[in-house]
C-alpha cells in the first residue's frame, strides 16, 4: 500500500500534540519494516502516540492497528477496555475523524474496537462497522498464524512491558518468528 507521507503529516500537525509527547519520525517509520521505540517506564505516551497514528491510517486509508500484547492475561476486558481513554479524554478522536467519531468501543468477544459517536448522555448513536483495533496476545500466536487475516491490518503495533514476573525477554523473538 502507497502512503502518503505528507498528507500524513499534516494530520497529526493538526493535532497540536506537544513536541515530546509525538516521537514517531514518520519518514524513518515508513522507510525500515520494523520501527522499534524503547524507553524506560514513564509516561512518555508511546502507547497513545502509536494509537494517534493507527487512527491516523484508518482515517485516510482504512488501515487496521493490530494490537499485540505479550499474553492473554494483558488483553483481559478490565485493563484492555481502557486502551482509548488517553486519546477520548484529550478530544483526539473527536479531532482526528472531525467530530463523525468521538470515542470507541470495544466488543469483548471479537477482541476489536469500533470507532462510535456518543451523544450528551453518553448513549452510542451511531458505530464503524469496520474496526479502528484488532487486540492479540503473543501467547495466542501459534494459533492465529494460519487463521487470521486481515486484509487492512498494515499497522502492527507490538506493545510490550518487561517485567521481573514473567519470562518476556523472549516475546519479541516469539513474536517475530510466529
């Protein structure tokens, strides 16, 4: 797929999003297969800087963010529900799809979020059929690998905490040969 890098940048431009919360260098992204951001844990807004620019792709070419997290147990509906909350609470939604879309809701049993418009009590008047996110585990791979496609799902986002509690050193290598 052709993506237009300008036209790119001009939407997130329209943002207005602080310089040191928007780190993506659009041009490198586009120009490697694999755009790897590291940090320590902070709130440097990695996860929501990817998820700006996954709607930004949607919004201009229909392009599905698929979003991997290390197990099952990351993915589960309490924690996974809120993934949004960042870009609905600044008005980025609203913003990027020019107020046709103000939130996002996710269906638990498809894993998927759907871009939709709520009215002044909150009530869902209208939804995407098409949807905005796709959620994954990395534990789960084995079993997607042969079963899943989506066509749209150019922008993979691998989003990945280490953590003393479970063996993730070897996730990105799972993940990359899965």
């Amino acid at each position: 797929m052709y993506y237009d890098i300008p036209k790119i940048k001009r939407e997130i431009k329209k943002l207005n999003i602080p310089g040191k919360f928007f780190r993506i260098n659009i041009d490198q992204f586009f120009s490697h297969d694999y755009y790897m951001m590291i940090s320590i844990r902070e709130n440097a807004g990695k996860t929501t800087q990817n998820l700006i620019f996954g709607a930004i792709l949607f919004k201009l070419y229909g392009t599905t963010t698929e979003y991997i997290r290390c197990d099952t147990a990351q993915i589960r509906q309490k924690g996974i529900e809120n993934l949004y909350n960042t870009m609905r609470s600044l008005g980025y939604i609203e913003k990027i799809f020019d107020g046709k879309w103000n939130d996002v809701s996710y269906k638990v049993r498809s894993r998927k979020f759907y871009l939709c418009h709520k009215d002044e009590d909150g009530m869902i008047d209208a939804m995407d059929d098409n949807p905005i996110c796709c959620i994954h585990s990395n534990e789960e791979s084995e079993d997607l690998k042969s079963a899943y496609n989506n066509p749209n799902g150019n922008f993979i986002f691998f989003d990945e905490f280490m953590d003393s509690r479970r063996a993730t050193m070897n996730q990105w290598i799972e993940f990359m040969t899965n």
